[in-house]
C-alpha cells in the first residue's frame, strides 16, 4: 500500500469530518457537577456539559476512589438502544475503574436523558425521516455521536486527575462503529477497543441509516486500510468479534469476517508490530467482547492498568453475564437476551453490583425534555439558517 504523508492523512481526516457533518468549532464546555456516588471503591462523578451550543450532555465518570498520579481513561460509547444506566455499561465502567482507569458513559443523542420522555432503549436516531431532516441540515447521525465523544475526550483532558497522554476509546455493536471514526479522527487516541462491529464493504449495503450511509460516503473518497491507517502510529486498536455473530455477519457465512481481516491485514503495514489486531471469539455472538479478559489485557499493555499486572489480570475468574443480569434483577432486551449473544458473554468477576439508574441520574425532573438535551431539540437547532 502506497504511503502517504502526513499533509494527505490530515487531509483525509477533513474530507471524513466533513461527510460526517461535524462542526468545525468547538464551544466551552461549561461543564456542571451533579453530583457523585460511590460503591465499592468507585466513585461514579455525574456531569453536565456542552458538546454544541443548544446541545447539552449528560454522563457518568467512573473512577477509582484512591488514585495515585493521573489516570489513563477510557471514553465508553454506547450501542444501539445503550445509554449510561444499561446494564453492559455500568458493568463496564466499574470493571474500568477497579483497574485503575477513569470511564466515560454518555448518554447518546435520543436516549435516557437524551431523550425527550426520557425512555431508554428508543433507538430514536434510527427512522429514516430523523436521518433525513440531519442529512439535508449537512450533518449526520453519526457525526453527531462521533463529536459527543470528541468533545468527551476534551471534558477528560480538562480534568487535572487525567493524564492526557493515555485516553482510549471502547464501544460494542454501534458503539463499535463509533469508537472506529474515532480512532481514524481523533489523533489523541492511544487505544480503541471496537467490539461487535466490522470494517469492509459488506457494512455499506447493512445495517442502519447511522452507520450504512456515511460509510457508503467514505467508500467515495478512500479504501479500509486508507480509513484504519489514519490511526498509526499513535493508536493501538483491537478488533473484537464472535465468528457467530448474525448481528454483523447477517447471513452467517463469514463475509464480513473475511473482510475485516482483509481489511486489517492490508493496514498492518502502517502500525508498529502488534498495535493492530483482530480477535474472535470462537461460537460468540453479539457480546460486549470490551469487557473480556482479553480487552483488559490490550488496556494493560496500551494505557496501563494502574496496580493490577498481567497475570493477575488473566487469573481473574469469569461470571457468566446471563446468571449476573438474573441475580441483579436485570432483564435483556429480546434481541440480545440468548445464550448465543449477551446471555452467553464471560466476563472478568469482580463481585460487581448493578446501579440503579436513578442514582445515575444527571437531571432535575422538570429538566427531562428540555430541548437542550434532546434529539428534537438538536435536530430543530441544526435546522436554522445560519446568521
């Protein structure tokens, strides 16, 4: 593959925010304390903050309560009906922070208190005419997922407990094809975890308006290992899928797993020895693969896990996620509920508990729908002429 400077990555790099629609400012982030909890060593910080002017924020930071020096920190971002109080993300977040590290959960435009009833799993973004009213504003779904977690990586850069230096991304099944713009377009990245998600064409005749139609548009402009590449030299980034999964391998005949490796494959040469992976979980399905052992081994090698080594990390005993979510009351969305998806997951046990969303909450009861939070409310403010 031919290489290319790094004037040509940068210029990449625009002509992708700009698919994307993503602002070319960024405004303060006057961000506002709501309070904190703590369970079990964590403590879960609740924040408020300006991703946009009219577009508010709010989110959990997971970190530990004894910390030595600055973390490394993880931006978590959600999947499709995912928010700050499901249950994969809450697990994950204390799961971080046990190992040292800060974790950031958002709320996604359109859900939880993003979203104007506050409902939790609506998938309010994915109908067609909210994609069409985005896309004729110049701005899509995704690009206003992708800059929220930007502009979450600023909100951990403005803190004096974080270093900087070691900030990473991980997100599962749409929160997978975040976590990829990110690591192609957010050069402070030192790490990406992209669980339940692949990078090849079968992805651009797939799936949902959010992620098909701005990769059909990146396909106009660059091949996958151009898109992965953006991430070498400074990114570490592991793939991580079940082979099973029918979620992204709709017809279940591997052809989006070719493709990921090819995809991959034909990237490697940009990136140092071992700082581009794929990893398959053999019979796995639709799982939050960025809480495996094996996610927290590539944190250790890539961020630092702040007190644990690699071979405490690898002895922990696992917890089946079907019996967890039984024993904390949890029920699982039809779609994922089986043994073959997030039923069937193995995840590091730690003796994590649940928290109940009203404890993660951000907002007041008479602030739920306010259009500062709001996918409508979003969508209004994109629609005006600009001055």
């Amino acid at each position: 593959m031919t290489k290319t400077t790094n004037a040509q990555r940068e210029d990449l790099r625009e002509d992708l925010r700009r698919i994307l629609g993503m602002p070319l400012g960024r405004c303060e982030l006057a961000p506002e304390s709501r309070g904190a909890v703590e369970r079990d060593g964590v403590v879960i910080e609740k924040w408020i903050w300006t991703s946009e002017p009219g577009s508010r924020v709010p989110c959990a930071l997971y970190r530990p309560a004894a910390s030595a020096g600055r973390m490394p920190a993880v931006v978590l971002t959600c999947g499709h009906g995912g928010s700050k109080s499901q249950w994969q993300y809450v697990y994950a977040g204390q799961l971080y922070a046990k190992m040292g590290l800060a974790c950031l959960v958002l709320d996604p435009i359109g859900e939880e208190e993003r979203h104007i009833a506050g409902g939790i799993g609506t998938r309010a973004h994915d109908p067609e005419p909210v994609h069409d009213c985005a896309d004729q504003a110049g701005r899509l779904i995704m690009g206003k997922l992708v800059f929220d977690t930007v502009r979450g990586i600023d909100f951990l850069e403005s803190r004096d407990d974080i270093d900087a230096g070691r900030i990473g991304v991980a997100g599962n099944s749409l929160g997978g094809a975040k976590a990829t713009w990110m690591l192609a377009l957010d050069t402070r990245l030192k790490l990406a975890l992209v669980s339940g998600w692949a990078v090849c064409d079968y992805m651009t005749v797939t799936g949902k308006f959010c992620t098909r139609v701005p990769y059909q548009r990146l396909r106009q402009r660059c091949d996958w290992p151009e898109f992965l590449s953006l991430a070498a030299p400074h990114c570490a980034v592991l793939f991580l899928n079940g082979d099973a999964d029918t979620i992204i391998d709709r017809d279940g005949d591997d052809t989006a797993w070719v493709g990921m490796r090819k995809s991959v494959a034909d990237a490697s040469a940009h990136f140092a020895a071992g700082h581009l992976d794929c990893w398959f979980a053999a019979g796995g399905g639709h799982r939050p693969y960025h809480c495996y052992t094996v996610s927290l081994e590539w944190m250790h090698r890539y961020l630092g896990t702040p007190g644990w080594t690699l071979d405490q990390i690898r002895s922990l005993p696992t917890v089946n996620s079907g019996a967890w979510c039984d024993q904390q009351g949890i029920e699982l969305e039809k779609l994922y509920g089986n043994q073959l998806h997030q039923r069937g997951a193995a995840l590091p046990d730690l003796g994590l508990a649940t928290i109940p969303r009203e404890d993660l909450a951000c907002l007041r009861a008479d602030e739920c729908g306010d259009p500062q939070y709001t996918l409508e409310g979003w969508l209004a403010q994109i629609d005006q002429p600009s001055s």
